[in-house]
C-alpha cells in the first residue's frame, strides 16, 4: 500500500507526520470515503451505502481503514481506504502505492470510480429490465407483488441477474442481463435457461406462471 517515499512530503502534505497519527489517519480515510461517495453521485450512481462511522483498522492494512460499503446499496462488501490526504492517494496513481481495496482487490482511484459507476449502471439496467417484466405481466392479468419477485444470487452472473417469479403456487426463472431489453429490442433473457426475446419471454413466462398455454 505504500512506498519508500511516504516518510516525507509528496502534494504538499507531511505523509510522515499524518501517519504517525491515528487521529490524522482516520480522519483523512473517512474524508477519503465520503469523498468517493460524492464522486460516484456525480457520475450518476445511486447513492452508495458506506459506514463512515464504522472505519476499523486492521493489522493487515496499515494506515488504513476498513469500511463497509454497499454500491449500489444492497450489493455488500468493503472498502480499505487508505488514511492520508485525496491528492496523495489519487497523486500515487501509476505507483500502485496508495490504493483502494475494494473487495480484496486493489485499484486505482480512477479505475474504482470507473468499474463502481459501470457496475452500478449495469445494476440500474436490469432492475428496469425486472420492472418492465413485471408490469407486462400485470397488463395481462397476473400481478406479482415485490415478495412475488425474488432475485437468486447463487444462479446469477456478473451481466445478469436470476429472479424467480411466483404466483399462486407456480414459479418460472427468469434470467435477465444488464442489457435492456424490450419490445422490438434483439436483446435475449433466459427464461427457465431457454434463451428468448422479449415477446417470447413475455409468453413463455405466462405460460409457467399459469400453466396455460394460448398457442395449443
């Protein structure tokens, strides 16, 4: 996380001196969280989860603190932030030595700026594309109510969620991507692992959730 260098001043700041501080270092990995908080808002995320005032230290990262975090919120992980100033962290970018752990994985602050508003986008995207499934289904007569519409983390992947859909005793599995999809749209969704477009999907999800099928 660090380098030889943090002993002296780098953007102006007495690295050295803040380290010898829990109290600087806390303050700086805090400011630093709600820091990216605020930028993710402003790249148009929904606003992240982080728990500002839960940041622990721990012996594995030094002038650090751990945070909850959640971007977009109910997505939960975990930010090690380092605690010296934002211009020094996002100053080291290109020496890999003040970066942010997301999730055990280190980057640069950009890059996790990046990939946090990319993830979240994605998020976004398929959480319309469930909506736009639901209210379909409700415009012809099976409406389903948010405990109808339940999503399955071990089923889904990292470009789509899996969601299970119940009504009055059925159930059908609905897998839709980050990409939208819709009337006219080529995008696909799987439906009970079958591959359709959104009219197919439409039916083909009807026909599970009633045990009707109009085409016989």
């Amino acid at each position: 996380m660090t380098t030889e260098s943090d002993g002296v001043c780098r953007e102006g700041y007495d690295v050295g001196g803040i380290l010898a501080d829990e109290d600087q270092v806390a303050a700086c990995a805090r400011a630093n969280m709600a820091a990216l908080v605020a930028e993710l808002v402003a790249r148009g995320c929904d606003e992240p989860w982080a728990g500002l005032d839960d940041g622990e230290a721990d012996d594995e990262w030094p002038d650090c603190l751990q945070f909850s975090f959640e971007c977009p919120p109910g997505y939960e992980g975990d930010i090690v932030m380092p605690g010296v100033p934002l211009e020094v962290v996002k100053g080291g970018e290109g020496e890999a030595s003040w970066e942010v752990v997301h999730n055990g994985v280190p980057y640069a602050w950009s890059d996790l700026v990046d990939e946090l508003s990319a993830f979240d986008a994605a998020r976004r995207t398929i959480w319309a594309n469930r909506d736009r499934l639901v209210a379909e289904l409700a415009a012809r007569g099976l409406s389903l109510r948010d405990e109808d519409v339940d999503s399955d983390p071990d089923a889904s992947g990292d470009s789509c969620v899996t969601y299970h859909l119940a009504l009055e005793g059925r159930k059908v599995r609905v897998s839709i991507p980050d990409v939208a999809v819709g009337p006219g749209l080529a995008q696909e969704m799987y439906v009970e692992g079958y591959p359709y477009v959104w009219e197919e999907a439409v039916e083909a999800a009807v026909v599970a959730l009633t045990g009707i099928d109009p085409g016989r």
